[in-house]
C-alpha cells in the first residue's frame, strides 16, 4: 500500500489552538493508558541512557505532554533518572504546564516553537518521538534524523500507525465511538470538549480524519532504512524495526539512532 501524504487538519496553522488542544487531549489520554506501548518505548530508550547518571531528554512534538511523560516515570523507576524538556512546533502551553507542574523536579517545557529539524543546540539530549514523524515528508524527515546524527544526540521514533487495509478499516469503525465515551473521563474536563464530541460531533470527525491520514502517512520499515541510507553518519547506528507492541494484537513501528 502507498504511503498517501494527505494533509491533517493538526497540521494547518490556521486551525484553531483550542480544537488542537483538545485533539492531542485525547491522544495523550490514549497513549499513557497503553502500557504494553509504554514499556516496548522505555525498553528501546534505556539503552540510550548514561547509567547511574541523570540523563537529559528532549520530546518533539509533544502535543499536549505526549506519552513521554509516562515512560519517563517508568524508567525513573527503573533507576534512570531523568530530566525531560518537552516541546513543540504549536506547544499547548496550559497542558505542558500541568505536565510540569505535576513533576517540576523532572518536566520542564520550551516555551518557543521547536523545528524537529533543526533543534536549537541550547537542547542536547536523547530526542525522542511519539507518533509524530508520519506528519513529514520523506526530505524533512530524513533532515530530522541527520540532524540528530551530526549533532551526536540519540534519537528515538516510536509510531503507533501503519498502513494496513485491515487495521484501518477497525480504527474507522471504532475510534468515532471511543471518542464519544471517553469525552466525559479525559482530564481536565471541559464542557467543550463534551459539546463538540456529542451535540456538535466535530471532534469525533478530526480525529478520525486525523487518525486515518495517519495511517496513510506512517512509514514503513524498508522507507524508514532508505531515509537513513541517506544520511552520512559515520560511527552512528541506526536499528528499524515493527515489533508487537505487549499484551495488544497492534504493532509499532519504531526507529532508534545512536552513536556505535
């Protein structure tokens, strides 16, 4: 199946913050509830750590915290100890607030806008990525990785989205209705969000647009290792795999690059 590079309403930046927001509300709200996903996403970044030390990290994209806060805390756990900047091309400011407000000793977050693609030297650490690198195309994606690869910071991919007939079929049947029951229960609660998922349904129809394109935007393993092909990386590493994500019938497409 092609990869279709439709567009996502997430991405425009003329669409409303406030539907945004509430749209990355739900995927937060999803991600940090699937812990087989986030115990196969600390699996892959404990390595990238430096042991007994604190290690410093940097989410892009982190919408509105992402799932990046709930691995961190499981491999603090696990003795890693971690201080995690998160941040943004369109940063949720009140939801990353409360993330850090939760955690300052361990969440920070950047106020200004972050290019994947060129991420300011002033935030060196372990990049990582949740279900965020289908939103590039193929050159600004390969310039993602290279940028990671020539500035010596690790970086880790993780996607929850493929582009499999079937799977996309059941997220079309499912993911409007588990919209509209799990508005009620997402935190914090706001009349708005229940507005527009059961008076006016909008919400349940961006994000099953949004979902969808997903799928059709989510590179494959062999597209993945000819982006990185490409990139002169001498002493770097790059491991591409789809891996079962734990205890769930789903797969994740994940990428990690690191210093050999």
């Amino acid at each position: 199946m092609a990869r279709i590079h439709a567009f996502e309403f997430e991405d425009l930046a003329w669409f409303p913050a406030s539907l945004r927001n509430r749209m990355t509300e739900y995927l937060d709200f999803l991600g940090s509830r699937m812990r087989g996903f986030v115990e196969l996403a600390a699996s892959r970044i404990e390595p990238l750590l430096d042991a007994g030390d604190e290690a410093r990290v940097v989410d892009l994209g982190s919408g509105s915290g992402g799932a990046l806060p709930t691995v961190a805390r499981a491999l603090a756990v696990a003795g890693h100890p971690l201080r995690v900047t998160l941040t943004d091309r369109y940063p949720n400011g009140e939801a990353l607030e409360r993330v850090c407000a939760e955690d300052p000793g361990r969440f920070a977050w950047y106020p200004e806008p972050v290019d994947a693609r060129a991420v300011p030297a002033e935030l060196p650490g372990v990049r990582t990525m949740f279900l965020s690198m289908h939103h590039f195309r193929p050159d600004d994606a390969r310039a993602i990785l290279a940028d990671a690869a020539h500035s010596r910071n690790p970086i880790a991919v993780f996607e929850g989205t493929e582009r499999n007939p079937l799977l996309i079929v059941a997220f079309s049947l499912t993911v409007p209705i588990v919209v509209l029951l799990t508005a009620p229960f997402i935190r914090p609660f706001r009349w708005s969000r229940l507005f527009f998922s059961w008076v006016v349904p909008l919400l349940p129809f961006l994000i099953w647009w949004d979902g969808l394109v997903s799928h059709l935007r989510t590179y494959s393993t062999d597209e993945l290792e000819a982006l990185v092909a490409e990139i002169p990386s001498d002493g770097w590493r790059w491991d591409i795999r789809r891996e079962r994500i734990p205890g769930t019938p789903a797969y994740c497409i994940h990428l990690v690059g690191h210093p050999a």
